[in-house]
C-alpha cells in the first residue's frame, strides 16, 4: 500500500529524465527491493517502503506500461500503475475534510449521563431529565432526550413506571435501603412495649 499523502516525496524532475536514467532508476530500485536475478519479478523480500512505492508509481506513469514490460522487474507493471492509480486516488480522496449531512450526534459521555438518569428516577420525565442535565452543563431538548432513550430502549415514564424491574428499583433506593433495619421488631405485650 502506498503511504499516506503527508509522505514527502524526493524532489526529482521525472519529467526531464530520458527514458535510459529512468529505466537506471528502476534497476536500482530492483536491486534495493532483492530481487533475484535480472529476468525475475519475484522479490526475495517483497517488503518495499512507501516512499520507494511513492518514487516507483510516478516512474511508472511517466515510462507508460510498453516500457515497463521492458525494464519494471521490482514489481509487475500492474503493480506500479497500481500503485501510481492510489497514489492520485489518495491525493483527491477528501474524506477528512467531508462533513455529513443533517445534525452532529450526540456525544457518547451525554448519552450515558442521560441513560444513566433515567434509569435511576424511573418517575422522571423528558423536562425533567433536560433541567438535572442543564445542571450539569450540558443543553439537550426533550426531544433530544426521548430520542437517545428510545435508541437505548427504555420507554417513556408512564410505560417506565410500570415496567420497573426489582434490580432497577433496588439500585434505585439502594441509599434509603441500606439505612433500613429489618431485624429489630417491636411487638406490644402484656408488660408494654418489647423490642426484638
């Protein structure tokens, strides 16, 4: 694969080369690729650097594929018009800069924090998670809010209410829960009061 663009290209004139330097040019880059012999297209280490590929792909498209028959024996022509057809590809790509189209999503950490508050307060509205998020810093819309909570799967309050879960309600009073003694019992005799 070719390098990326940020690549920095030996500053050569291709175009002001005879067609015998180019054809030098591309037995030395053979030979620095290890290639076996004269004739043979197979390399014995068929790792090539990205600047050399860079180098070779506009040798290539300058020689045109005739001459590559002749004299390409670091890679097959195809290869290095392969390689010169990235090389532009790569150049006019433009998806870094490419803005799609409609609204920004919502960021990761926002949809947990309102997951996260829905589940906890099972009886809280769309309004009502919008103002706990505002304190928090962040500006949602209701519907911003039952948009996130509808793709997590977790239904408006009147359904949320009903469909509470007995590990949901505990998590959510785990608080008031813990300070809950249910082993003392006091039980009204004959003498009084009596705790057990």
């Amino acid at each position: 694969m070719i390098g990326t663009h940020e690549i920095k290209r030996p500053k050569i004139a291709i175009a002001r080369w005879p067609r015998k330097s180019i054809a030098a040019k591309l037995r030395l880059a053979r030979a620095r690729s290890g290639c076996k012999a004269q004739g043979s297209r197979k390399p014995v280490n068929n790792v090539v650097a990205d600047s050399e590929r860079v180098t070779l792909a506009e040798i290539a498209h300058r020689l045109g594929r005739k001459a590559l028959q002749a004299v390409a024996n670091a890679a097959k022509p195809d290869t290095l018009m392969g390689w010169y057809r990235r090389l532009v590809a790569r150049k006019f790509d433009g998806s870094k800069s490419r803005r799609y189209p409609g609204r920004p999503r919502i960021d990761d950490e926002i949809e947990q924090w309102v997951v996260r508050i829905a589940k906890e307060n099972s009886d809280w509205g769309y309004d009502r998670i919008v103002g706990a998020m505002a304190n928090l810093g962040y500006t949602l819309s209701d519907q911003t809010v039952g948009n996130i909570l509808q793709r997590h799967g977790i239904p408006p309050v009147p359904e949320r209410k009903r469909t509470t879960t007995w590990s949901d309600f505990i998590h959510a009073h785990l608080s008031v829960l813990a300070g809950t003694d249910f082993f003392t019992v006091e039980v009204l005799t004959l003498r009084g009061l009596v705790t057990y």
